[in-house]
C-alpha cells in the first residue's frame, strides 16, 4: 500500500495536490476538511459535533476526529492506499493514528509538508473565499486563528515525524503543476 500523510497549513494547496495524488496512485483521498463539511451540510450527528468549531476556524475536538477517521478507513478497505489530507493535525491524532494503522496492518509510506509562506497564504485564502463560500475563508480574523492553531498545534508534528525519517517537506510555492512534480519525485523515491 501507498499511504502517504500531506500537511500544511490552511491554502498551502493540500486538497489540490491530493487529488493530484490520488489521480496519479489510484489511491482514496480523505479530506478531514471535506468530510465534516458534507456532514455539516446535511446535518448528521457528526455534523453538528463540528459545526461551530469548523465556522470559527477552530480544531475540531480529536476525539470527534479520530472516530471519523477510522470509520472513513474501515469504509475503503480495501484499496491500494490513502491519502491523508488533513489528518493528523495534532500529537494526540497522530498517536492515534498509529494505532489505527497497527490494527488495520497499514503503515505511512511518506509525511509530506506543503511548505507556504503566511503572506502568501491569507492572500491566496481570501480569494478562494470569494468563489468557494467558506465561512471560514470570509475574513483575515478566522484565518488568523486557523493559522495560529496550525503553528500551536499542527507545527509539533514536524519534529515528531522527522524522528522517524519519514518527513519531507516540499516547496508549495510556484505553478500547481510544477508542485505536483515536486511531489511526484518524492513519491516515486518512497514507493
Ligand atoms: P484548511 O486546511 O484550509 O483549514 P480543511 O478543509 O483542511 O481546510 O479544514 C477545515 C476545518 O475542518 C479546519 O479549520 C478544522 O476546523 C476542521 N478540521 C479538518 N481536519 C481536522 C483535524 N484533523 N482535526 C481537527 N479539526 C479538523
């Protein structure tokens, strides 16, 4: 199996190059992000749970998180790989996570960061609210905290992976495709 962990912080271009990713290897792609949005949409019980944290730009609570993740796992099994797009963004769910892998006999074959400059961030984010309608992209405020939870608690993740010697960061910087390039080396050196 391919299973590859992609992280960044919010519009460094995960769910694009994901996609990108998931085309490519044939593998599942879950977005945390779009699942709890499709939920919130239609109002189901875990929709509700993460509502008001998601519109806020909050971390939703990791317990919530997790149980989501392995339902979305168990789902899809079996496949030839996933992508995780979103997931883990804190130490307790990367905890987690690797328990979830153990018990599915699953193991990460990369942990990728798409590495992207603040400035450029709320700039590119500001924009997407225009066209995509999410609450959370509609103002410099919620994507100041979504920043900041990413450096307090999604930022730490980078130490503990690189203690692992899985952790590549790559530039999120320049063209899409010339990013997905980016990625495609590193992948095609993990495989
Ligand atoms: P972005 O990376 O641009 O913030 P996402 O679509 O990945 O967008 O996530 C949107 C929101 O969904 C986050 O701000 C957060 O509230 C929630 N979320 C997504 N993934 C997680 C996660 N692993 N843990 C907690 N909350 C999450």
């Amino acid at each position: 199996m391919l299973n590859i962990v992609l992280f960044g912080k919010p519009g460094s271009g995960k769910g694009t190059q994901a996609n990108f990713l998931k085309d490519k290897y044939n593998l599942v792609h879950i977005s945390t992000g779009d699942v709890f949005r499709k939920n919130i949409k239609n109002q189901t019980e875990l929709g509700l749970k993460a509502e008001a944290y998601t519109q806020n730009g909050e971390l939703v609570p990791d317990d919530v998180t997790v149980l989501m993740l392995e339902n979305e796992i168990k789902q899809n099994l079996p496949c030839k790989g996933f992508i995780f797009d979103g997931f883990p963004r804190t130490l307790y769910q990367a905890d987690e996570m690797n328990k979830i892998l153990f018990k599915y006999k699953m193991k990460l074959s990369a942990i990728v960061a798409l590495d992207v400059d603040d400035d450029l961030l709320t700039d590119r984010l500001l924009k997407r609210g225009l066209i995509s309608g999410r609450s959370d992209d509609q103002s410099r405020e919620k994507i100041l905290t979504r920043l900041n939870e990413y450096r307090n608690k999604t930022e730490p993740l980078i130490e503990y992976y690189s203690k692992i010697n899985r952790f590549h960061s790559v530039s999120g910087v320049g063209e899409i495709h010339e990013i997905s390039l980016r990625l495609l080396d590193l992948v095609e050196s993990v495989k």
